[in-house]
C-alpha cells in the first residue's frame, strides 16, 4: 500500500526565508506527484505536478523536485510571504489514477 | 467559468439519518472522486468514478454510497451505518487520460453529527 509521510507538520518562518518543505513515499511505482494548498476550510488547489519521468518543476517562487528511486520530494518557496500561509500537501498518482495523499506541512509566514 | 461546486457548504445531520451531498461538474471531466478529511490528517478515498453508471470503492467505503448517472454529477450519501461522519468532504474531478492529468478540487462539504 503506498503511504505518503510529510516533514515536518507543521512549521513557522519569518518573512523573507525560504521554505523547505519534504514528502516521501513508499512505492516508487507512481505516475506522477503533486503539490497542493489548502486554506483552512477551502479545497485543494494544484501547485505543481511532476511526471515520474521528470526531475523538477518550477512555477514563479515555487520549485519543486522529484527522486522517484529513492521515494522523495521537496517543496521549495522562495522569499517567503504572509500569503503562502496554508497548508501544503503532498500526493503521488498511482494504480487507476488514484491519489494517496500526505497529511500536509501547516506552514505560517510571520510578518 | 468551469469548475467544481459542491453544495451545501455546511450540514448537519441527526444520528440515524442518511444524508446526500452534492457534486457538479462543468469541466468535461470523465473521472470523478469523494474524499473524506479529517483534522490534521490527509484525504482519504472514498469512491471514485471513471465513467458514467460506472464507480469504484476506495480505502473507505463502508457506510458511504454513490452514484454517477450523468457525466457532470457525483452525489455521495452519508447512510446511518457510517459511525463517525463528521468530516470535511472533498469532490475532485480529471480526465484520465494517460496519467498525466491533475484533480481538480470543489470548495468541501463540512458535515457535522449533532
């Protein structure tokens, strides 16, 4: 069964800092790996997905790396801000496109 | 514009009652999904769907039902066998395509047991 582990749950950064934020998974068997936010009581929206074949993807202040044979993922958030206050969550595709998710890194941008 | 609603954005429900939430999309997407959140934790699966009068189980099912009788509807029923439902719910939609898509994601259903 793939599981989907997220470091640390939750962190604080002062404004300006980058952020690091870490998933790994269990079965390197996916087809790709998606990094979302989450605002406290809203949906999902998709930040970044990477197919298996890839190594990174960048969007804006947002990179993202892959190491599939290894089960590893990092969120990268350039300069931090107030706004990128949320949770971000972690989920690998596999099997008949179904998503396993992470339980999120809670992130707090201080001003 | 396209997208996903989910509707209502709160419910409540008494013990012993079966309840039905709403998903509607205008995407043209063929697959659909319901997830279930609880504090501090992923979203589970609940069902899924990849075509119309067609669904499958996810990891937990027990207590749920679904059906999809049109390509842009998804309703889930909440039935009085599931014993702790109280739970932020999430109705995703993709194009199965390849494996190449993303979810797209509603606003959530907030369901409360009082």
């Amino acid at each position: 069964k793939q599981e989907v582990t997220q470091i640390p749950a939750a962190l604080s950064v002062p404004e300006g800092e980058n952020l690091v934020l870490n998933c790994s998974f269990t079965d390197s068997a996916i087809y790709n790996l998606q990094w979302f936010r989450q605002d406290p009581g809203k949906g999902l929206t998709s930040l970044l997905l990477i197919q298996s074949s890839q190594r990174e993807q960048t969007s804006g202040r947002l990179n993202a790396s892959l190491d599939k044979s290894s089960g590893r993922s990092t969120l990268y958030i350039a300069a931090s801000q107030p706004g990128d206050s949320a949770t971000y969550l972690c989920a690998v595709t596999y099997g008949n496109n179904r998503l396993a998710f992470g339980k999120g890194n809670q992130v707090v941008v201080i001003p | 514009d396209g997208g996903i609603t989910q509707s209502p954005k709160y419910l409540f429900r008494k013990e012993g009652q079966n309840v039905t939430l709403s998903c509607e999309q205008n995407l043209n997407h063929d697959a659909m999904y319901w997830y279930r959140q609880d504090p501090g934790q992923g979203l589970r699966l609940i069902y899924y769907s990849q075509i119309v009068n067609d669904f499958q189980k996810g990891d937990i099912a027990e207590g749920y039902s679904v059906s999809r009788e049109k390509k842009e509807s998804f309703p889930l029923t909440v039935t009085s066998a599931q014993k702790n439902p109280t739970a932020f719910y999430l109705c995703a939609s993709s194009t199965p395509s390849g494996r190449a898509d993303t979810q797209y994601f509603g606003p959530g259903t907030r369901l409360t047991v009082l």
